[in-house]
C-alpha cells in the first residue's frame, strides 16, 4: 500500500524515538533526572509548596518527553501496521 509524505515522516519520527529511547545514555540521563528531582521534592522544607510545586512540573515534564517518544513508536507501529495490511489485501484480489 502506498504511504503519504506524512505518513513516512511519521514513520521517520517514530524510528528517531525508539533510537534515543534505545541508548543507554537517554535512559541513564532521564533516569538521572528524575531522581535527582525526587531527592529535591523530598527535601523541601514544609513551607517550600512553591518550590514543590516546581519540581513537580519539572518530574511532569520529563514523564511527558519520555511518553512523547513511546507515543511516537507506537504511531509509527501502527501505520506500519496497517500499510502492512493494506498490503496483504491488495495481494488477495
């Protein structure tokens, strides 16, 4: 089945996604992050609720980028998906 330019583009992003999710560095970085503003958080003081508040938007913020990247992977699976199937009918006619 043919793929429109948007199509292969989102396949492209898709395939960019899973390689930086892939290498252990992303991971490493990410997970870095992510403890080291679940340490801060833990860390405020009772009367911190602005800066708690911060590194909540901030540990949000970086849960986003890593279901951004599965998302695309998964947008990118279904269009194979289904030009996979688009293909498999168009053989039975």
């Amino acid at each position: 089945m043919y793929r429109t330019d948007e199509q292969e583009r989102l396949i492209k992003q898709g395939d960019d996604a899973e390689a930086l999710l892939s290498t252990a560095a992303f991971q490493n970085v990410l997970n870095a992050l992510v403890e080291g503003t679940f340490q801060q958080f833990v860390n405020t003081k009772p009367d911190e609720s602005s800066a708690r508040e911060n590194l909540y938007n901030h540990y949000r913020a970086l849960v986003d980028v890593a279901n951004t990247l599965k998302q695309q992977t998964a947008i990118r699976d279904q269009i194979m998906e289904s030009t996979k199937e688009g293909d498999s009918s168009q053989e039975e006619e």
